[in-house]
C-alpha cells in the first residue's frame, strides 16, 4: 500500500483538534448533568420530560450545529440518513432480531419471569424511541466517522466503543453500581455492542440500521427485565 501523501495527511488531521474539544465538552457536559445536577431532582414526569430535552440538547443538537456550521455539511447527508435507507432498515431488523434472540436466550439461562411491555414511558422515549437520535448520531454518526478519516476502521471502531463505554460510567457511578456483580458482563456488552454497531454502520452504509438496532435491543432488555437492560439505558 503506498505512503499516504503528506497534504492528504495534513488534511486528515486537520479535524483532530475540533474532534479533541468536542469530546472533551461533551463529556464533561453530560458527565456533570449526570453527577451533579440530576441527584438534586426527583424523578416526576416533568423531571424525564426534561432529562430528555436535556440529552437532546447536550448530545444531538451539537453535532448537527457543528456539521452545518463548522463543515458546512448537511447534517442528514454526513449521518448516512439520506442514502441507503432501505438497506438499513432491513440491516437493523435482522440485527435487532439477532439480538433480541440473545438476551431472550441470556434470560432463559439465569431466569425467566415473562414479558413486560408495560415498562416505564421514560425508557420508551428515551431509551427506545430517542436512542438512536441520540447516542447513535453521536458515536456511529459523528465520532466513528470523524476518526475514519485518520485511521483505518478497525481502530476507529475500537476507539469509538471505548468512548462509548466510558460514557456510561457516570450514570453507573451516580446509580451505585460499580460494585455490582453484574458490572463485568455490562462492560464487556456495553463494548461489544458498540464494536458490533460500527461493523453494522459499516455494513449498511446507513444510521437507520443502528438506530433499529439499538432500540430493538433496549426494547428487549426493558421487556425482559432483565440485568442487562441496565448497560444501554442512559436516559
């Protein structure tokens, strides 16, 4: 393979120090929502109404104002939502449905204590029907293709799914369970998940497939009740 040429290099990294602050501002954003604000709240309606206003405007809303006005981008064209819809929706099916069979499976072993569709309206909005405009935009969307312009995908996607686990220590941190027994298995499930995800996004060519995806698996891990509902949901 020949040398990459040194202004294609230059142009690569051109976009590291944007990708830099941006992640550290998130971050830091959502880390202190999560840590410091929302233990000072209850968890009424109008509190979830806000929580999801406020992942919205901390997770989504800053990649779109950052691809139309600092790349001069369209947002929806740059996020693959325009192209290849077909094939991501019947990419996200079938994965969904793989996964869906998993944690079915998974429960089966450690115990079955039937469905339950009748879970909180909070998960349903945030963690199935927001989650793939939210944390899919962010890590499939925005931050896995951003690295893709620096290096090969293998380690773009590693990085992704180590960003996309250590997002969701805050909430884990704040909810006391870093010393559960389950915390092992979330880990690895959490990472795995987002390394499937990327090689999914890559697959399909479309963030349809991830945002199916990832909403039929929490939708699953909701209904089932099951421990491993407690590595997606972070609204």
């Amino acid at each position: 393979m020949p040398p990459v040429p040194d202004i294609v290099r230059r142009r690569q990294y051109a976009a590291l120090p944007t990708l830099l602050l941006y992640l550290v501002v998130f971050f830091a954003a959502w880390s202190g929502y999560i840590l410091l604000i929302t233990p000072r709240f209850g968890s009424g309606p109008l509190f979830l109404i806000v929580e999801n206003l406020v992942k919205l405007a901390v997770w989504t809303l800053p990649v779109l104002l950052l691809l139309r006005y600092v790349d001069r981008q369209d947002p929806l064209t740059y996020l693959q939502l325009r192209e290849n819809v077909r094939p991501g929706i019947l990419y996200g099916l079938l994965a969904g449905g793989l996964l869906a069979v998993y944690l079915v499976g998974q429960r089966l072993v450690v115990g079955f204590h039937g469905v339950n569709l009748g879970f909180a309206w909070s998960q349903w909005i945030g963690g199935v029907i927001l989650v793939g405009v939210t944390e899919e935009v962010v890590f499939r969307g925005f931050i896995l293709q951003r690295l893709l312009t620096m290096t090969r995908f293998r380690w773009a996607n590693l990085i992704t799914s180590g960003l996309f686990l250590l997002i969701h220590f805050p909430r884990w941190l704040r909810d006391g369970q870093l010393a559960s027994a389950e915390m092992v298995g979330a880990v690895l499930y959490v990472f795995a998940f987002s390394y499937l995800q990327g090689y999914l996004f890559k697959r399909s060519g479309s963030l349809w497939s991830c945002f199916l995806s990832h909403a039929i698996g929490n939708l699953t891990s909701f209904a089932l009740g099951s421990a491993a509902g407690i590595v997606f949901l972070l609204s």
